[in-house]
C-alpha cells in the first residue's frame, strides 16, 4: 500500500471517528439549546450522557470481542448508519423518552463494536513501526472533521430564526446526513481486512490478570479517568459564557466547538513538549496538569472581568485539555509496559478512564439545577482537583518508573586486588 493511500485511508477513518461520536456527545455545543427546544432541566440532559457512559462500560468488552470477530468495514459501516439512523429519530421527535432510548441505543451503533473495529483498522493500515505517526494523522482528521460537522450544524440552527425547535431539528437532521455520507464513503473505499497488508493481533483474557496486579496500571487509569474528566468537563465552558458572561448561545456554541475540537488539532505540539523539551510525557503532565488547575481556577473567578478577556481565558484550559488528552496514551510505553501486553492495558485503563461519562453530566447538572449559575464556580473548581490528581499520578508513575529501571540495572562488583 502506497503511503498516500495510507494517509488518504485514515483522513477517511479520522472523519468516521470524528462525525459517529460527535451526536452522542451534541450537548458539547449545543447545550442551551437543547434545553430550550426540549424544555428539560440540566439534570435531565445530563442524564442522557450518563446513559450513554453506562451503555459504554458494559459493551466495551463484548464489542471488542465481537469486533475481533466481524471484518473492521463491516462493523464501521453498520455502526455509522446506524447513529445516523438514531440521529434523524432523535431530531425528529425532540422528546425526552425518546431522547433516553435514543442514547442507550447509541451505546450500541458508536461504542459496541465500532472503537474496537477501528483501532483494528488503524494497526491494520498504518503497521506498527509508524503508529505515532499514524495516530497523529487520524487524531488531526478525527478533530478537524468533528469542528466542521459542527460548525455546519450550528449554520444550520443559526439560519432558522423564531423557532428553536424546529432549528435543534435541521440541525440534528444536518449531523445524520454527513454521518450517513461517511458511511457511504467507507462503503467504496475502506478495503476488506483481508485487503490491507498488516493484521493485528486481538488480546487474550488471560492477558488481563497479568496487569491487574500491576500497580503502575492502576495508576494509569486513575490518571485517564481524570484526564477524560477533564476534556469532556471543560466543555461546561460553553452554557458558561452564555449563562454568566452573557454572550449569545450562537457565539459560545462556536467558542465551544473550537475548544472541544479544533484544539484537538494541537497534540501533535504538545507530544513535541512532551518529547523535545521534558523528554517524557509524565514529567511533562506533571507540569501541564498544575498549570490546567491554576487556569480552571483562573476562570472561576473571572466572570467580573471584560467579556473579551474572559473568551480568551476561557480558551486557556480547552488548549491544555485537549493537548494533554490527546497523547494520553503515550504513559503506556512509557512506563515499559510489555508489547504483548499493549491491547489488554489499553482496553482495562479505557475501561477506567472513560467513567467519567458515567456519573459527571449528572453531578454537574444536579449541581447547576441547585446553584444555578454558581454551580459553575463548583464544577471549576472540581476539575482543578481533577487536574492536581492527574498531576500527582503523573508524578507516581515517573517515580515507579524510575525506581525499577534502577532495580533492573546490573549491579558493578569490584574484584578484590591481589
């Protein structure tokens, strides 16, 4: 396979990515109005992502078995036509009850056997020896297309004037069409497994006891569950500057899309910091995490200041966030986990790490539900916790790293003299 059709192949996979997982998690930019146009509390629509994060915990196990078991077009097709599928009902309806079913559902089409289905798809067509270079490419596509998308819906919404309603609809219907074009497009040009020169090797059960009892992994995964918590919460940003700084919905949904997007754009310089400037990843979360806690406290108490300066401040943790959960994955290798080990440590810290989901939509509502706009003070300030966690586990790990390195040194014995 030439490297242009590599790089053409995963352009293509980093739009599946971006578009399937952009509707299940839609209250990112369009937070407001979706309260509005389906007349529900924060709390309810904190629910639905809940929802959507149990569904997720239980599936990924079985789907990445059953992923194992299907060839990776087929599954990546079948799950994007069907988010597209739930996308339109849920636009077409706009009602709670349905809203729920239409997210545990999505669990389904975006999380069962699609994440599985397409790392597979990855290792299969960028090999193992360019992987960072791969992933780099699908990430850098992965975002850019989830901003596009976005910014095509928030078009969409903006140019249907008195009648929320009816614009959270076209605007959910626009979303469904790109994924459903997506999948078409895979339909043409994604080769079978059989097609692609490398496979990939699935994990084994067994291979779960052996990290288990591994201290350094648990680690790991308590420094992702932060990490996700900290990219997903800082999209709280968005009905922030609506709410309490007072800028339109269609202006901090934009903001709200290039801070939970477009920024994804920049891992690729924050692995340059991580590996140019710090020379290891941990030592380099263990500073980027501190200076994310001074920033989320920086904008919870900002509110009073100029509406310009507090956009801009507001940018500062979506940078940080965003640019150290994209290279997450790197503290694997880093802390010399085995090779063989790889896929079963990436699926039991995922595993961990993506809780988040699960519980924070709705403590952050209840939260905003009970204090109103001064919830925004208290969800601030628990992701600059979130961020101190992060920074310490970092720090824990390159400690552990560091004192077995030394135990596996080979020990100088000098020889006595004659």
């Amino acid at each position: 396979m030439t490297k242009i059709k590599q790089y053409m192949l995963l352009l293509l996979l980093g739009m599946a990515g971006g578009t399937i997982y952009d509707f299940p998690y839609i209250k990112y930019i369009f937070y407001n109005q979706m309260l509005s146009s389906m007349h529900i509390t924060n709390t309810q629509l904190g629910l639905l992502t809940s929802i959507y994060g149990i569904g997720c915990m239980i599936l990924y196990i079985p789907g990445g078995i059953l992923a194992d078991k299907m060839k990776s077009k087929n599954a990546l097709i079948i799950s994007l036509l069907g988010t597209a599928l739930l996308a339109a009902i849920f636009g077409l309806t706009l009602n709670f009850t349905v809203a729920i079913i239409v997210w545990a559902l999505l669990s389904f089409s975006s999380a069962f056997v699609f994440w599985s289905a397409l790392i597979k798809a990855i290792r299969m067509i960028g090999g193992e020896q360019d992987s960072g270079k791969m992933y780099g490419i699908y990430y850098a596509s992965n975002g850019l297309s989830a901003a596009v998308l976005n910014f095509l819906a928030l078009w969409v919404y903006g140019n249907i004037h008195n009648n929320p309603k009816l614009a959270m609809t076209a605007a959910a219907i626009s979303m469904a069409s790109v994924i459903g074009i997506i999948a078409v497009l895979l339909i043409f040009f994604l080769p079978q497994d059989n097609e692609l020169v490398h496979e990939s090797q699935a994990p084994h059960f067994s291979d779960f006891k052996k990290i288990i009892f591994n201290p350094s992994v648990w680690i790991i995964a308590i420094v992702f569950f932060m990490t996700y918590g900290l990219f997903s919460g800082v999209s709280y940003l968005t009905p922030y500057l609506a709410d309490v700084v007072g800028i339109s919905n269609q202006t901090s949904s934009i903001l709200g899309v290039v801070r939970n997007y477009v920024f994804l754009l920049l891992a690729p310089i924050s692995g340059m910091i991580a590996d140019r400037i710090f020379h290891s990843t941990l030592r380099w979360f263990s500073i980027g995490y501190v200076i994310l806690a001074l920033s989320l406290i920086g904008i919870s108490v900002a509110s009073s200041m100029p509406t310009s300066v507090v956009i801009i401040i507001s940018l500062i943790p979506g940078i940080l966030a965003l640019g150290l959960y994209g290279i997450q994955f790197s503290i694997i290798a880093e802390t010399k986990i085995p090779l063989a080990l790889m896929g079963a440590t990436t699926g039991f810290v995922s595993l961990i790490g993506y809780l988040p989901d699960m519980v924070l939509p709705t403590i952050f509502g209840r939260i905003l539900d009970s204090q109103k706009n001064n919830g925004y003070h208290t969800i601030f300030l628990l992701l600059a916790v979130f961020a101190i966690i992060a920074s310490l586990g970092s720090v824990l790990i390159f400690k552990l790293n560091k004192s077995r390195e030394k135990r596996q040194q080979p020990s100088t014995v000098k020889e006595p003299a004659d």
